[in-house]
C-alpha cells in the first residue's frame, strides 16, 4: 500500500520537487497509477477532476528518464498530448515545477504559437515535449518533429480529446510514435461514446486503475441552489453572492452572448471581473486567467467550452449562473472548486425551467442538493413540480386542459 510519497522510492530531487510544491501525500490516482508505469505497463486511469492527475503521469515520466538517461543529445523521449493549448501550458508548468531539480528538458508545441519560434526550440534537446495533437502533427508531416525517439506516449484528458474530434489525430500519432515501449492515458471517465474502443488500440495490456477519491479528496464541496424568478432575480443572487460570499469565484454562463450581457451587468454593479469565452485570441485568454490566478479579479466568467481542462487552483465557488446541458457537464464544472483536500462550494441559480436539471443533476451526484435562501431575495413563486408523466397521459390532460377553458 502505496501511503507517503516516500513509499514511492522516487529520487530524492523529484521529492524536494514534490515538497516545495506543498504536496504531502499522494492522492488516490498517484498512488494507484505511479508504481505501475514505474514498473513498466500501460496504464489506463481515471479519476475526477481535481485529483491530481498530472502529477500521476509527471512524476513517473521524470523519474523514468533519470533512471534511464540519455547519452546523447536528442530529440525528444516523452510526449504527453493534451486537448488544449491552456491545458499544454499548464501541464508543462507543473512538469517543469516537478523537474525543477533535474535537468530535463521540457517543451510545449501547440497553435497560436509562430513557427519560428518552436524551430529555435526544436533544435534544441528535448526530454519531454507537452503538445495539442493538431500542431504536432503539422510537424511531423513537415518532418520538422521526430518521433522516433518517443518512449513513452502519455494521452491526458483522453475523454476530452475524443469529444473535440482528435481521435484519428491521435491515432496517427500512436502508429508515429510506435517505438515507444509504454502508453499512459488518463482520463477523467472511460464512459462515453469511443472510448473503449480507443483506448484498445493505444494500450498494450494495460493495468486499468480508476481511482474513487479518497475521503479526504472527496465530499468538501457544498451544494445547493437559489430559485430565481426573473433573470434581474437572477442577476441580484449573482450580485449578493459575489460580492458577499465569495472569495474566488468561476462563473458559468451558456453562451458568448450572455457572456456579454452579464459583464455589462456586473461591471454597472463594480464587480471586476475577467472572461473567458471560446474562440478569443490566444494571448487575451491567457492574460484573464492569468489575472484571475493572481487574485487581481476575483470573479471569472467563462463558457464551457472555454474552461475546458483548464486548472486554476484555489476556486472557492463554482457558480452556476445558467445551468449546465447535462449532470456530466455540471460534475465537470464543479470539479474546479475544492481540488486536491481544499473546500470548495457550488451554488445553482436556478429559473423555474431549470428545475428537472437541478433534480437529474442531484441524482446523478447522488446526494440532495438543497435549495437555499437569502434574506429579503426569496423567490416569489413557488417551486414548479415537473413529474415524469407517460406521453399520452400528458396528452391527455393538455386535451382536457384545453376543452376545460373552452367551457369557461
Ligand atoms: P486533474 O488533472 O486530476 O484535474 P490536477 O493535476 O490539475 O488535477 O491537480 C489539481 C490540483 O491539485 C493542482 O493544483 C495540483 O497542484 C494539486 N495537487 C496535485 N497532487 C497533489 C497532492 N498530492 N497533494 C496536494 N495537491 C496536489
Ligand atoms: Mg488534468
């Protein structure tokens, strides 16, 4: 039983690494995952967001190529893909924290970056390279990037991957980097559609791990949910909840347009905000979450598509300022707040037609999320029943409903 990261036999610059970072014990999946790709097998792992998975997959990756070192300059011996370009960053920065006593190299190839600038990079020696698939491969067909040294493959967000349609990037990738002796995917589920049949082609023999978080990783976020009326009711939740109860909050909103609309909003209230939002130029994304990071603003608007796989540490509040299209996607975004043993709380402003959502999402978390109150901003109507009713019963009564008024 894998408990400490001392019971990891890592080296010890990878656990000064580890300790200036403040991690004091591994999480369930690092536990789980790091002895097995240490000993050589494929790994096939999931856990939910916030679980620390990156440091699944760097730790063993760095502790790999010191145990194994090169003896030439070369290219490079690692590639870990991930979905975004954010996501690329991020996992390089954490990798490179990790390394931070060694002297591997690590690179990150994505878009929106200029060619010449990844030339320059390329040139030189790399261990690891931290890449979104489509740019990579641009390369590889260029013959500017070589895979064969590649010994390892590492798949992050494997689930997400799919969803965005790089399946048949990443398997040309996989059939590029055929020499490597392992493949490590990681995924938040291994549910929905493709993943199987993905994931068999990629790994060879793979020990599955799927770590439950622990106790201590799991259960430290708050649920509940405020009825709106109107959306002005709905704004003024917003408003009294950012500006009294949070500290650090990621609002959520369905679409750009809306976006739009509840930054006029907030910024008529002087509630400083950032935002994120899909298809926004590269360096403007980054310099929001950059802000947000640093606490300059304390509240982040952002659509789904936007906040993918995107990991901004110490969110007090996940708020859910329209709800989310599926429970999936509302255990996705709440997975932003108490990540890795922090607290964390995630509030619903929830319309009257939200309703049946706020009930599905609650069984599928399996818990009762409770609906909340505050002072002198009670909804004015009551809560709508929405019962599972068989269609031609419902047709029925709409019928009678109707025949009902033309009497009157
Ligand atoms: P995931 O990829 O599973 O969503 P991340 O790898 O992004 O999760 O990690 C989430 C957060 O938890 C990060 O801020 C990371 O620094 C932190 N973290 C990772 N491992 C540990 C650990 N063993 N102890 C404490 N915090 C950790
Ligand atoms: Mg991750």
């Amino acid at each position: 039983m894998i408990k400490t990261f001392a019971d990891l036999e890592l080296d010890q610059n990878i656990v000064e690494a580890i300790e200036e970072l403040g991690f004091t014990r591994p999480t369930q999946i690092q536990a789980d995952a790091i002895p097995q790709a240490l000993d050589g097998r494929d790994v096939l792992a999931s856990a939910p967001t916030g679980t620390g998975k990156t440091a699944a997959f760097a730790i063993p990756a760095l502790q790999y190529l010191q145990d194994f070192p090169r003896k030439k300059a070369g290219p490079a011996r690692i590639l870990i893909l991930t979905p975004t370009r954010e996501l690329a960053m991020q996992v390089a920065d954490q990798t490179r924290a990790l390394g931070k006593n060694s002297r591997l190299n690590v690179i990150t190839i994505t878009g929106g970056v200029q060619y010449q600038e990844h030339a320059d990079i390329l040139a030189q020696t790399q261990d690891i390279v931290v890449a979104t698939p489509g740019r990579l491969l641009e390369y590889i067909d260029a013959e500017r990037f070589d895979c064969r040294a590649i010994e390892w493959l590492i798949l992050d967000e494997a689930d997400r991957m799919l969803d965005m349609g790089f399946g048949p990037v990443v398997d040309r990738l996989s059939a590029e980097c055929r020499w490597r002796k392992q493949t490590l995917l990681f995924s938040a589920t291994l549910e929905g559609k493709g993943v199987e049949g993905f994931t068999e082609d990629l790994l060879k023999d793979p020990v599955e791990v799927s770590a439950e978080p622990s106790r201590r990783e799991r259960k430290k976020i708050s649920q509940w949910y405020h009825r709106a009326d109107t959306l002005e009711h709905k704004n003024e939740l917003l408003k009294k909840i950012l500006t009294e109860q949070s500290e650090k909050a990621i609002v959520f909103v369905k679409t750009r347009e809306r976006l739009a609309e509840l930054r006029t909003e907030l910024e008529r209230a002087q509630i400083v905000c950032a935002w994120i939002q899909g298809e926004m130029p590269q360096d403007r994304r980054n310099n929001a979450i950059s802000r947000f990071r640093s606490g300059e603003v304390n509240v982040l608007l952002a659509t789904d598509v936007a906040a993918r796989g995107i990991d901004i540490p110490d969110v007090s509040h996940v708020i859910n300022y329209d709800m989310p299209r599926s429970a999936d996607v509302y255990l996705h975004r709440i997975g932003r707040t108490a990540r890795a043993g922090k607290k964390g709380s995630a509030i619903s402003l929830v319309e009257a037609h939200d309703q049946p959502m706020i009930e599905r999402v609650s069984r599928y978390v399996d818990e009762e999320i409770k609906e909340r109150y505050i002072k002198d901003m009670r909804p004015q109507h009551k809560k709508p029943v929405f019962k599972k009713k068989k269609k031609k019963e419902a047709d029925k009564k709409t019928t009678a409903k109707k025949s009902a008024k033309k009497k009157k």
